[in-house]
C-alpha cells in the first residue's frame, strides 16, 4: 500500500501529480513534449528507453506500465529484459546500444560519464539532439521512478495495462478536467481489476 492517506492501491502518476498540481502539473505537458513531440526516435523506442531506464531502477510501477506501453506499440518485452541482462547481446540495432549504455550510466552513475560516452552515441550515427533528447527521457523517467517509489505506489499488472493504453492512445497530455472524471477512472480500474482476477 502507499504511504499516502490520500493514496490507494488503485493510485498512478495522476493522483500524485493532481494532488500537487501547482508543482507538478506542468509535467504533463513536459512529458507530452518528450515522449510524443517530433523526433528521430518512434514512440516504441522512447517507450523501450522509459521501460529500461525504470528496470534498471526496479520501479515497479513505472517497469511495468512502460513494458506494457513498449508492447502496445510492438516491442517484446523480452527486449527489455534482454537490455536488463546484457546491452551488447540484446536484440537491439548495433547502432541503438550505446544510447542504452549512454542512459545506464546517466542512471546509475551519471557523474561517471565521459566524452567518451558521447562520442560512442554520435560515432554510431546519432546528433547532439538525438543524444539530447535520450538525456531528457532518462531524466523524466528517473524523476517518475523517484516520484512513484517515494510515495509507496507500486501498482499491479491490470493497472499498468490500463495506464499503458491510455498512454498508447492518447499520450502523456491530461485533460484539464481530469479532476471531474477520478471518480470515473476508478471505476474503470476496479472493473478491470475484477475481470483481471476472474
């Protein structure tokens, strides 16, 4: 259970960041920019960088909504643990793994990381923005992992899979009117839930 009295086992990212909107709403619009705005990456491979930068936190809920997002956009989860296990064997394009080896250490050992580093990304094809851009998806997903874990909420596989398709279909904006439907969304999860566990 969360550590929170105005959390639940049912709680996501929204009921942490509605709770704190004045600090924490301008997040969404960040997150929509950076997971959804133009780019040279798709939306399944800033999904599979979320999923492996929140494995190598072992952020429950984040690990698990991300995989699932990942998923619905067509990556295996099996990629993520295989990154997880070992970024050289994993089935991933030669020229993707060091952004991975890039955002490892930019999470387990930021202050560690070289020129060298960089240079690895843009000698394996990827500019100063694309390696920008991974820079900024492993901060967000850090920050959420911390955010998440912090507050206790860990989640459950029915609920990362009602997140994650939100997450597919409509992206990381919340509606101004999030506030008026909770209610609604609650009842949504629990009705998932139940027919998760039948």
């Amino acid at each position: 259970m969360p550590f929170f009295k105005h959390l639940n086992e049912l709680s996501d990212i929204t009921d942490i960041t509605w709770n704190d909107r004045k600090r924490l709403g301008p997040l969404d619009k960040a997150s929509q920019q950076i997971m959804r705005g133009k780019s040279n990456f798709t939306h399944a491979q800033k999904e599979l960088f979320a999923a492996y930068v929140s494995g190598l936190n072992a952020c429950s809920f984040c690990y698990g909504s991300h995989v699932a997002v990942a998923e619905n956009f067509g990556v295996s989860p099996k990629i993520v643990e295989d990154l997880l296990e070992d970024i050289t064997s994993a089935p991933v394009k030669n020229n993707e793994k060091p952004l991975f080896s890039y955002l490892k250490k930019l999470t387990l050992s930021a202050s560690k990381l070289t020129q060298k580093d960089a240079d690895d990304v843009f000698n394996a094809g990827w500019s100063e923005e694309d390696l920008q851009e991974v820079i900024l998806i492993g901060c967000l997903f850090n920050f959420y992992n911390r955010l998440l874990d912090g507050h206790g909420v860990k989640g459950n596989k029915a609920i990362y899979h009602f997140g994650a398709d939100h997450l597919h279909k409509k992206g990381y904006s919340v509606p101004w009117f999030i506030g008026l439907i909770k209610g609604l969304i609650k009842k949504s999860k629990l009705k998932m839930l139940q027919e998760a566990e039948v």
